[in-house]
C-alpha cells in the first residue's frame, strides 16, 4: 500500500513508446469506493496543460514511475 503523497511529483510513461508524458499533479478519488479514480497529469512542456488520466488506464506503479497505456491515455 502506498500514499497519495508518494505519487505527487512521479514521472508518467508511455508503455507505448516509452516517453515521459508528464508528472502527477493531483489524484481524485472515488469515494464511494475508496480508490484512485484518475490522476491529474501534467503534460511536460513549458506551455503544458494539466489532463486527466483514468485509473484504468494505468498499467503499473513503479518506485520512481507510474507507467499507462499509451499517450492518448
């Protein structure tokens, strides 16, 4: 088990191509069931903007990224 606290700041990846989309700028959760309902990401870029990427669209949490399907995600 994790905390929220630890995904801030961590690197998202493409299992697709391999590239850093972003990093984790927030996280929403579901609190009917008590888990992670999506991530809020913020592209990398110097005029990026924050999207959101579905929980179901996450492949793995790994210590230093969180890697998700591809960049469409």
């Amino acid at each position: 088990m994790r905390r929220i606290k630890t995904l801030l700041g961590q690197d998202i990846i493409s299992f697709a191509d391999g590239h850093r989309l972003g990093s984790v700028k927030d996280v929403v959760l579901d609190d009917a069931h008590e888990h992670i309902a999506a991530l809020i990401v913020q592209d990398a870029g110097l005029l990026s903007a924050a999207r959101a990427v579905p929980a179901d669209a996450i492949q793995s949490f790994g210590r230093d990224a969180i890697v998700i399907e591809g960049d469409d995600a």
